[in-house]
C-alpha cells in the first residue's frame, strides 16, 4: 500500500486515466468494426466512408498515448488495402 500523500494521489490519478484511455481504445476498436463490417457485407462505398472516418479516430489514439504509431498506422494500412480490394 502507498505511504506518502504523492504515491496516494498517484494511484487516484492512474485509475482515473486508465478508465479514460479504456473509453478512448474501446472507441477505436468500434471504428474498426465498423469498416470490418462494411467489408463483410461487400458494400464499398460504406467501407470507404468508415474508412474515412476512422482514419482521424487511429491518429487521435497515437496522439493521446493509447495507441502505438506503427500500430495505427499497420490498421489504416490494411484494412485500405482491404477496402481498395473490393473493387
């Protein structure tokens, strides 16, 4: 257990942002379901657009600290390749 007053306030202040970058990450992920999903079902146009829209929701992460650079970056990667493959 914390002793002093600076490591108390540490473990409020970290069960504080795990419960926000918990909410961030799980909003990505439905970002990229909604593009797998839209793959799935065939339909392109509604891939591309929610293609589009988790692009800025990926990058969001990688600047909030919740998501790795090359992580974002392998997801956008792929599922556009997947996207453009529906041709």
């Amino acid at each position: 257990m914390a002793n002093t007053p600076q490591a108390k306030k540490r473990i409020r202040r970290n069960d504080r942002r795990a419960e926000i970058n918990g909410a961030r990450v799980s909003r990505i992920r439905t970002f990229v379901k909604r593009v797998e999903s839209a793959l799935e079902s065939g339909d392109k146009s509604a891939a591309e657009t929610a293609l589009k829209a988790m692009q800025p929701e990926l990058a969001r992460g990688v600047a909030k600290g919740v998501l790795h650079k090359n992580t974002a970056s392998r997801k956008f990667s792929r599922l556009t390749k997947r996207v453009l493959a529906l041709g």
